[in-house]
C-alpha cells in the first residue's frame, strides 16, 4: 500500500481534562493525505477543524489515537518533532499577527536560523519564499512587515512557513477576512505550490467555493468526528446535506439543484464557470 503523508487514526482531543471546563474537541477521527494531494476540511465552527490541525504537525498531542507524519508517529508527549515540523507546515488563523521582526527578511528567516543553518543558506531559504509568494526581496525585504496590505501581510506569513520548505501545507482558513482580490492571490498562489512543487494541501474553508477550486477530496467535521469523507465534486452538489451541516453550498451547486428540480440537469453537475458553461452549451443550443 502507498504510503500516506499525513495518516491520522482514531484520534480523541480533549481539553483540560479532569476539570469543569473538559472538552471533547476530537472524538474518533481518522483520515489520510496522500503525498501531492489537496484535502479540504470544513465543518461548523467549533466541529474541531482548528485542533485537528495543530495535530497534523504535532502543536498538540493525542489524547488517545495516532497521528503518524510520513510514517513518523507523534508521541503523547516528548520527543523530538524536528522532522514532523520540517515535513508539515502549519499556517494559523490570522497568521499575520504573528509577525514580529523589524523586516520581512529577518520575520521570514526566524525559522531557518532556528534550524542552525548558515547565514547564505538562510538567506536562500528566505529569498526563495518571498519570491514565491511574490514579495520579491529585493523589493520587500527590507520592509516592516506593518507597511504592507492585509494580504501582503498574511502572503508574508506563508512565506515564513515555506521557509522550512514543508512538503505538506496545513492552512487554518488562509482566505478569512481577506478582500476578493487578496484571497483570490492566495489561492492562486496555493494552486501552484501544488502543481510546480507537488505539495500537498490540507485548507480548513467554510467557504466552498474556495474548496472547489483548490482541492480533490473534502472531509467534514461534526461535533468531532467525520461526518463525511468524499470527493469534493460529490459532496458540493449534496446541497441539503450540506444546510444541514451548517455549510452553504456554491452558489453554481445550488442552481444545478434548481435547474434540476425544473426538469434541466445538468451532466456532470458543474463546480466552475467554465463547466457550467461546457454543460448548458446543449439544452441552450449555444453554438
Ligand atoms: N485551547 C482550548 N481550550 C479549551 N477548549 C478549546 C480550546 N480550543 C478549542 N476548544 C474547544 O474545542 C472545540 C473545537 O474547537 P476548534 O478546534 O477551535 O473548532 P473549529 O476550528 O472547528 O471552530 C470547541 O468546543 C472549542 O470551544
Ligand atoms: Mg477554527
């Protein structure tokens, strides 16, 4: 069997046990990430999705279960996470307010020197990351990272992660608060760390249309646990079950619906404009 990236069995989070305020945050969930694949997480806010990241690179321990990073198991506690960290990178909610040093060359390069590497190496490292996420150096390097757009700031704290040269990327809502314009840079961009460096992705969205365009395979989270584990093009077009789940389908998911009710539908059921255009050239007799 083909090893898996990212292999999470069993997994139970809670929070403070023992205490008034315990909290079962993860109970039983178990999926994989294959190296290059895209994996999209969503669910109802506090379903777990935020816990079940800080797992995938070892920020919190399993309660109970197993999580295993290209075959290396994190322990309950202790051990070294060096090459958990160094496989899997985790970029926080809001990330942008962890940015802290004076320039963007020293913000991005604090993980590299942390790794002891020397001071052309790092510079490498940051250079390349910066240009990656199009803040070339040599034009923001010196900045402060407090001068730049809100989507400048949250493209440089990506920048800091892809510094560790991560092969897989977990992403606690990337585009939250962004402006159309900043999130769709950030998903473009994420687009092509997966086809130009095969990365795999994991992005936590409540926003579907988001999820349609970036990744293959969905799980959903419920109260923590799984409630659904499919491929994306089959669960956006369940639009009921998705109401049900506190998840609003795409917009082109909820027309295919309605379209369908009025005796139309379409084959296959569309999740880009583009497709739906393919799809209703027939029945519009469109040349
Ligand atoms: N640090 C924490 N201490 C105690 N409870 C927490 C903590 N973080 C999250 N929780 C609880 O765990 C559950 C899952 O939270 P979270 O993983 O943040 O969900 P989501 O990201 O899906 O909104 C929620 O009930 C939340 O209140
Ligand atoms: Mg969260």
């Amino acid at each position: 069997m083909k090893t898996s990236l990212l292999e999470i069995c069993d997994l139970v989070h809670v929070y403070m046990p023992g205490t008034p305020f315990e909290r079962r945050a993860l109970d039983g969930v178990s999926l994989r990430v294959a190296p290059g694949e895209a994996l999209g997480l969503a669910g109802a806010s506090g379903s777990g999705k935020s816990t079940l990241a800080q797992h995938m690179n070892g920020l919190l321990r399993p309660t109970q279960g197993s999580v295993r990073v290209d075959g290396m198991e994190i322990p309950q506690r202790g051990g070294n996470l060096g090459r958990v960290r160094a496989t899997v990178g985790l970029l926080f909610q809001f990330p942008e307010q962890q940015l802290f040093e004076e320039t963007l060359e020293l913000d991005v390069g604090f993980g590299p020197r942390n790794l002891g590497l020397s001071p052309v190496e790092v510079g490498e490292r940051v250079a390349e990351a910066l240009e990656l996420v199009g803040l070339p150096v040599c034009r923001f390097g010196s900045r402060s990272p407090f001068a730049l757009s809100g989507g400048e700031r949250r493209r440089a704290a990506l920048a800091g992660v892809l510094a560790m040269r991560p092969r897989c990327l977990v992403l606690d809502e990337p585009t939250a608060g962004l402006d159309p314009r900043g999130a769709a840079a950030l998903l473009d961009l994420l687009t092509r760390l997966r086809e130009e460096r095969g990365m795999s992705l994991v992005v936590i969205s409540h926003r579907m249309e988001d999820l349609a365009r970036l990744v293959d395979r969905m799980v959903v989270l419920s109260q923590g646990r799984v409630a659904a584990d499919a491929p994306v093009r089959d669960l956006l077009h369940r639009t009921d079950w998705l109401d049900r789940h506190s998840l609003e389908a795409p917009a082109l998911s909820r027309l295919t619906a309605r379209l369908a009710q009025e005796g139309l539908s379409l084959e296959p059921a569309p999740l880009t404009v583009s497709e739906a255009e393919e799809a209703l050239r027939g029945p519009l007799s469109l040349g």
